[in-house]
C-alpha cells in the first residue's frame, strides 16, 4: 500500500484546495468546469516519497462556493514486472469568505487493483481550513482520516491527523510558497507527533510566445520525520 508505507497533493494539496474553494466563494453564482493537469519529476505527499515522475490531472466542478474535484496520478513506469503507481482521489468541499470545508476520498491501491473495496482501499479524510485573505495570505488547514484503511493493527481508527500552515509571497514577479507541516499523533505520518515537512515552493509563468506561457514550479522539501530531502519540479498544464 503505497502511502501508507512511506505529498499527498503537494501539488494539490489541502492548502490549494482551501485557496480554490475561497475564490469559489468569492465568485459570482455560476456554474464552472475546470480541467488541468500536472507533469511533476517525482511525487511527494506531507513529507513522505510515493513514486517518481508522474501525470497528475485533476477535474474540478463548482457553483456557489460548492465544489467537486477529480484528482488523479500515474507514474512512468512501462515495465510490466514493475508495480504502477495510480491513485484517483475525489474531494467535495465548500468555502465562503476565507473558511472552507472538504471530504476526500482517496483511493491509491495502484494499476490492476480493485476499486470498490471501501472498507480496507479507500480512506476518507475531513479537512477544515481558513485563509486569512490578500492583505495576510496565511492558509491553514488540519485534515483527519476518519473511516477506511486507516486502521491499527487491532481494527479501530488510527484518525491519522495532519496540520499545515502556508504563506503565499511574491518577489519578483515569482510566487512563493513557504509551508510547514506536522503530524499531532500516532498515525500513518508518524509514531508520535512529528515534524513532517518544511518547504518552500516557488511559481512562475515562463513566457513562450506572444499568447502562450508556460506555467512551472519547483519546490524544495525538508523532511525531518523521515530523515529525507526533496527536489521536485512540475509544469502545470
């Protein structure tokens, strides 16, 4: 099971979705459908390494602050013996003003698995969050596992808890992104309270033609739970 042996979202993570859904919110009443998708040369999760480059895209529906998300990832990998990687995540969620509220279900058993075992493949997380706005851009965000996989040995719930705060800057014409990350409890992060990720993420859009620009980023990632480092660079697309 891949995650739980080793961002989520580091690309769209809890922190993208609490900023989504607030402009959501922010927006007139209509309807919106949001195709995207990302080219990231590896895939890291709240601190934790998952598998290397990677197509990750995403789906996304709103109206009135409500929005419905599709979010998937595939890995390279073309050998047959070699196990690939494939997650399909969906998250529903709602923002008004700066507050918003989301469930997600992940799902990440890989290619040739099964989709429909609930109980044991699927884990469901409820994410609250709040950006404090233009003038103060902090977004924090706290996410628990609540039903599925995410169990102890004996069967009940590990409620595999998770915290981020992020800081969104622009210096230069490129957007910043600080973050840090932590795990309060025993769970699938950690075996205790544990200082998952500290990153640092920077955007910008690289100017093509006169009517194209190509959106990148590259994010550098300390792990100290893990004891690891990361490097990823991704083209939004």
């Amino acid at each position: 099971m891949m995650k739980t042996t080793t961002f989520k979202r580091t690309v769209l993570s809890a922190t993208a979705l609490l900023m989504s859904f607030s402009v959501f919110a922010q927006e007139e009443k209509k309807f919106e459908i949001a195709p995207a998708a990302d080219l990231v040369s590896s895939y890291v999760w709240r601190g934790m390494y998952q598998t290397g480059p990677s197509v990750q895209p995403s789906l996304g529906m709103s109206y009135a602050g409500l929005s419905l998300t599709a979010w998937g990832s595939t890995d390279f990998s073309t050998s047959s013996d070699e196990y690939k990687a494939k997650e399909f995540d969906l998250t529903l969620g709602y923002g008004i003003r700066g507050f918003s509220i989301a469930v997600t279900d992940y799902w990440w058993s890989g290619e040739g698995a099964r989709y429909g075992r609930y109980a044991t493949d699927h884990y469901f997380e409820g994410t609250i969050g709040y950006n404090f706005g233009e003038k103060f851009p902090l977004s924090l965000t706290w996410s628990t596992m609540f039903a599925g996989g995410d169990k102890k040995e004996n069967g009940d719930q590990f409620f595999s808890s998770y915290f981020e705060a992020a800081y969104d800057i622009n210096v230069w014409g490129v957007d910043f992104t600080p973050s840090v990350g932590i795990s309060p409890w025993k769970g699938m992060y950690s075996d205790g309270f544990g200082l998952n990720s500290i990153a640092l993420k920077a955007s910008k859009e690289i100017k093509i033609t006169d009517s194209f620009s190509l959106p990148v980023f590259t994010q550098a990632i300390i792990a100290p739970e893990h004891d690891d480092v990361f490097l990823v660079f991704g083209i939004s697309l």
